[in-house]
C-alpha cells in the first residue's frame, strides 16, 4: 500500500554520549510523547552512567520507513548494544485522512519487533501503550471512547501480543487517563510538568531492567 502522509513529517534521533561506547544504554523509541519525557528519564538515570537515547518522529508501525528506521538506529552500522529498548507507537496514522488499517499496524509492530530482536537479541524489550486522546481544541484530560477508538484497538492489540510472546508492558494509558495529575497542553500532548511525571515512570520502569541485566 501507498502510505498516507502527515502535513509534515518528522523524525529526530539522538544519541546520548555518542563515543562512549563502553557506557550502558537505553532506547527510547516513540514519538512527541516520547521526546517530551526522554530528557526527564535521562536525568534520573545519569548518576548510574546510562545513555538515555531516542528514536522519536511521526511514522506509523506498518510504514516500512519506520522498521527502516529501527533497523537503522539499533543494527550493526551504528554499533551500540542496548541493555533495554522502550518502544511505543499508536498515536500517528489514526486520524481519518491518515488511518492507517488495523491489520497493518499490527503486523508492523511484529515486523517491528522482529528487527529489535534480531539487533539487539540481549536487550530487555518493553512495549509501551499510547496515552489518551482528547476533544480536539481541549485540554480536558476526561478520556472519552468516540476520541480514542483507534488508541483502544491498538493498545489491546498490543497487549494480547506482549501476553503471547512474554514481553512486559508499561501501560502509560492506565498511568494518564483522567488523572489530574497528568495535565494536558492540548488534546494530545502534556504539560511540561506532566511530562516529567510520566518520565519518573518510565525511567522506574527502565531502570528496574537495567538492574535486571546486571543480576
């Protein structure tokens, strides 16, 4: 198929600490979510020598771009081994003018996977469930189901998948819905403050199998 595009499409890779190639590092794969709380998580992780890096842009899993991407980011041509890989993608390729099918999202996000272990067979893979969507024009954070059925189908997709193949979740939808802990800045996005909320979690989460690689 002929992917649909986005007015403008982006991606934004970073590598943290980028010679030294001795330091234990972590990948965060996702998209604006993701970048927003990438610093925070970097932060808290710092003081145990971890590289908190990021692939972060606005394709869809079934975009074969993306999986290129992926490859790219994690395979032998940049070299560096990750101890764990926090991969999150659900939020673009929703929208009516850019929705992506459901069945191609999910063998994308196998396809996906599929090159993460092929890559980086050591690292502790965690999959990640995209965060709720809001009336376009709001900062509610009320989550209403007409604003986040494709967020639904493919979060439960990607639960029943990690089940299947023995792959922990960190359920960030759970973490943010209809809290008032987790203010928005529009009706996808959060606050600055908010995001660094979500990076505590994240960075809980990372380093829990951080220490676990180290056992």
């Amino acid at each position: 198929m002929i992917f649909p595009r986005e007015y403008a499409e982006w991606n934004d890779f970073w590598w943290e600490k980028a010679g030294d190639r001795e330091r234990r590092r972590v990948l965060l794969i996702g998209d604006s979510i993701t970048r927003s709380y990438r610093d925070r998580v970097q932060e808290i992780l710092k003081p145990r020598r971890i590289a908190v890096d990021k692939l972060c842009g606005s394709r869809c899993a079934g975009d074969p771009i993306l999986t290129a991407e992926i490859d790219l980011m994690t395979g032998p041509l940049n070299g560096y081994r990750y101890d764990v890989i926090h991969f999150n993608n659900g939020l673009h390729g929703g929208c009516n003018d850019t929705r992506i099918p459901l069945d191609v999202y999910e063998q994308g996000i196998r396809d996906i996977v599929a090159v993460l272990c092929r890559n980086q067979p050591e690292a502790k893979l965690i999959l990640v469930t995209s965060t709720p969507m809001s009336d376009i024009g709001t900062t509610s954070i009320e989550v209403k189901p007409e604003n986040n059925v494709f967020v639904h189908e493919r979060n439960n997709f990607l639960r029943r998948f990690a089940a299947e193949n023995g792959y922990p979740v960190n359920d960030l939808y759970a973490l943010v819905a209809n809290s008032p802990d987790f203010p928005k800045s529009d009706n996808v996005h959060f606050t600055k403050d908010a995001a660094a909320r979500i990076g505590d979690r994240v960075a809980e989460v990372v380093e829990g199998y951080v220490k676990s690689t180290q056992s």
